[in-house]
C-alpha cells in the first residue's frame, strides 16, 4: 500500500475515494524511562529513550491507518497528516493521530 502526504500519487491515477482514515496510538513512559530522560536533559543531549517511543509510536499509528484503509478496500492513502500530542497528568503520555484520505488507483 502507498501511504503519502501528497495529494496525489505520481503515474497512478486516483478512481475512487473510500473516506478519511485514521491511526491513533497512546502510549505512555515508565518511570525509569523518565528518569533516565531527565538525566540527559540535565546532562544534555538527545534522548534515545523518547525518541524509540515516538518513532514506535508513530509507526503503530501508521500501520493502524493502513489496517484501516486497507479494510475499507483502499490501496493507497494520500494527503497523510501526523500529529503529535502530550497528554495526562505531568505530560507523561505520547498520542500520535495519522490521518489522510483511503482511495483506490489504477
């Protein structure tokens, strides 16, 4: 399946819209996670630990959108947006949504 953020897919010709389709995934941080993040914040430096669960969390939101588009008999989705929000008490859940629009091409 061709997931993308453009509106189109190039040399492919869109015959059928099927409908938005969505992928959301919230995950939540450990204690030792966030510890050891704040260790490196203080430190200084990227943290490899958030960074694994935002690309984690982005690739299950992105195979959840596929799933989905997938079922309602699209095999492309076009127009893919991704968007990130920190949610609970002291921020200490990741919600990814992926959404874009389920066609068919030929």
């Amino acid at each position: 399946m061709i997931i993308t953020t453009t509106p189109q897919i190039e040399g492919k010709k869109i015959v059928e819209y099927k409908g938005v389709v969505f992928g959301e995934v919230i995950s939540g941080v450990n204690f030792i996670k966030d510890f050891m993040a704040g260790i490196r914040d203080f430190v200084g430096g990227r943290s490899q630990t958030y960074e694994e669960e935002l690309i984690n969390a982005r690739n299950n939101a992105m195979e959840e959108m596929r799933k989905r588009a997938e079922a309602m008999g699209a095999d492309a989705v076009v127009g893919v947006d991704v968007d990130y929000e920190v949610l609970g008490q002291g921020g200490g859940m990741l919600m990814v949504t992926v959404s874009g629009t389920a066609v068919v091409t030929e």
